[in-house]
C-alpha cells in the first residue's frame, strides 16, 4: 500500500474534484499547499508511477457519448488465467476481474458504439469458445469513482446525474484526450491546445461547459483504490421487481459507502437488474458495510447475490472516444477474433498474451 504523508494526500484527495482548469494548474494547487509548481508536478510523477493515480483527467457522465457495457463469462477454473488475458488484450477493456461466482470472469468493454462493442465480444467468444453474458446499463442511479481517502470518512453524495446532452462532433478529439489524461507539465491545456490546433482559453471553456451541462461527472485525479489500501470490493446485485427499481435505486443511491449504483439488463441465465459496488480496507469491512446497506434500504427481502473481487486482471481508463485522438498517438484497433485464436491455440502466456504487438 502506498503511504500517505499529509502532501500526498491532499494532492491525491483534494483535486478528484475541482482540479483548476486553469493556464497553469500545477502552479495554482501548488500556490494552495504552499509548494513549488516544480514540487507538485515531481509528487504527482512519482505517485502515477508508484500506481496510486492512473490519470487525471474527464470522468464522463453517462450518456455523454461513446458506448460501454459489463460483461461475465463462466470459465472453467483451469482456463481463467488464459482467457482472461485474452480478454484483457482487447483495448476496449478498461475493467476485467475475476469475482467469487460460476460467472468467474467480469469486465467492462467501451467502444464508439454498440457495433464495436459488439465486435470485441464476439471475438472473445470466437477465440475461448465461451459465451458471454452482454449486460448493458439501463439507468445510473450513482456512479461516484472518487474516494474519499481521509481516514473514517465515508462518501453520501447521492444520486449521479446523467448528461443533457452529448459531446459536439467536433470537440470528440479533446473529449479523447481528456479521457486519456493530462500531461504532467506546467501548461498542460496548452500542450493540448496545440495538438488540437485551438487557443488554450477555448479549450477551457469548452471543458467548463462540459462541467456545466453535466457532460463531465467530475474532471480530476483519478486513483486507484487498491494501491492506497482499498483491497477489497463486493459487486450486491438485486433482483427486483419493476414496480420496486426506483424506490430502490435511490434508496442505494443515497447509502454511505456506495460509489455505484445501476440498474441493468436482466437475461434468463441472470435475472438481477440492480446493482451496486462497495469498496473496503479489508473484506470483513466490505461485509459489513453490504449488511447495513441492505438493512438501510429496506432490501432484505429482495433475491441477491454477493460477488467479491478475486484478482485484477485489468484496470485502466475508458477507451468510448480513443479513435478520435490525434494521429501520432493513436491507440491500437480491437483484436481481431483470429488474432485471438492465434494467441489461444499458440498457448501464449498472460504476460506474453498482455504484451503482445497489438
């Protein structure tokens, strides 16, 4: 677990949200603690490469663009290593855990669409031989990715809001780059700027908007809860009835403790359609947290399951606007279903499958 000195946790804790979208922001959150700009840049350096933040940068609020949905496959114990590297070889994979369930494996694919979406799955399922359960998000009752590191405090922000309308065609090159992160330099709008071939103030502007309208849930340091002492998280999925979703979904919405809450798609081999994440310390936590979320939102008597994580085999950032970065970083198309099965029948390695030339 990385350590947190009281620097370390205001750069991380303070600017999830609010980060200055500002000329020189580095500058402006140093002016704050009373560091060196030369100082905070060095601390934040150091910490995404100590793993304790993967970025910062636009979190998007549902239906700002781009397309996602959660996945699971039931794999057989003796193959889930390999098949979830071939899982997690697919760039459109931010997200792949293997959780304590015959749905062993759970990860999250983005695209640009649904079609690109529906290519990656089906390329898995062509390589593995394995079919995978497709369980698309219907409504977000709360997506809250921040965590508030401050010890005891527990997170009551309620119900997350979806965008009110979607990202202009032609700001879908700087929604990618804010979904990739910003570079840690002095002026780093500038250095979009340039790649974008627009004025700094412009480009801020255009990111306070997206603030504004709802298009960003939050623009910020976005870290990584196991390495800063998050070790244990539990996916609560509900089964509940049509009439009960909304009282529920709020009910969950408003829990201390909860950073998700969605309803999805019910399908015959899995007939939950609420959902919700908890992430704790250490498991017992995670436990207890679920048992008073249950009894809070009077869900007791509602069918569930209690899925806790095992491994992380993936987490990175959303990929929904990637094909739209400038060209000289371009990131790498999906894996073709053939690529798959070259690496599957090879009997490549995780490591050698999750390096792979793609």
């Amino acid at each position: 677990m990385i350590a947190k000195d009281v620097t370390t946790l205001a750069l991380l804790n303070r600017w999830q949200r609010d980060f200055p979208l500002c000329d020189a922001p580095f500058q402006a959150i140093g002016d704050t603690l009373g560091l060196q700009v030369a100082d905070v840049i060095r601390t934040y350096e150091n910490l995404q490469h100590a793993g304790a933040f993967s970025r910062i940068g636009a979190v998007f609020a549902p239906g700002a663009g781009g397309a996602s949905t959660l996945a699971a496959m039931a794999v057989p114990q003796h193959r889930l290593e390999q098949v979830a590297a071939l899982v997690s070889i697919q760039p459109g994979v931010n997200h792949n855990y293997e959780r304590e369930h015959r749905f062993n494996l759970w990860f999250v694919v983005t695209g640009h669409d649904a079609a690109d979406i529906e290519r990656q799955m089906r390329a898995i399922e062509t390589a593995t031989g394995i079919p995978v359960m497709r369980l698309p998000m219907l409504r977000a009752f709360r997506i809250d990715t921040a965590f508030d590191l401050t010890p005891g405090a527990r997170s009551n922000a309620g119900t997350t809001r979806a965008a009110s309308e979607s990202i202009q065609p032609g700001h879908l090159p700087l929604a990618a780059l804010a979904e990739q992160g910003l570079p840690l330099c002095e002026r780093p709008f500038e250095a979009w700027a340039r790649q974008l071939g627009c004025g700094t103030q412009e480009l801020l502007f255009t990111l306070r908007g997206w603030l504004d309208a709802g298009i960003l849930s939050r623009f910020g340091v976005v870290v990584r809860h196991h390495e800063l002492g998050y070790s244990a998280n539990a996916m609560t999925v509900f089964q509940v009835p049509a009439e009960q979703l909304e009282t529920c979904g709020q009910a969950l919405s408003h829990c201390p403790s909860i950073t998700l809450v969605y309803q999805r798609a019910a399908v015959k081999e899995w007939p939950f359609n609420l959902y919700c994440m908890v992430h704790g310390r250490d498991r017992r936590a995670v436990e207890q947290t679920v048992a008073d979320t249950i009894q809070r939102a009077g869900m007791a008597h509602l069918p569930r399951q209690i899925l806790f994580s095992r491994t992380r085999f993936k987490q990175t950032g959303a990929s929904r606007f990637a094909r739209h970065l400038p060209g000289e970083i371009r990131t790498a198309p999906p894996v073709s279903a053939a690529r798959l099965q070259t690496y599957f029948k090879n009997q490549k390695t995780v490591k050698e499958i999750n390096h792979a030339d793609t």
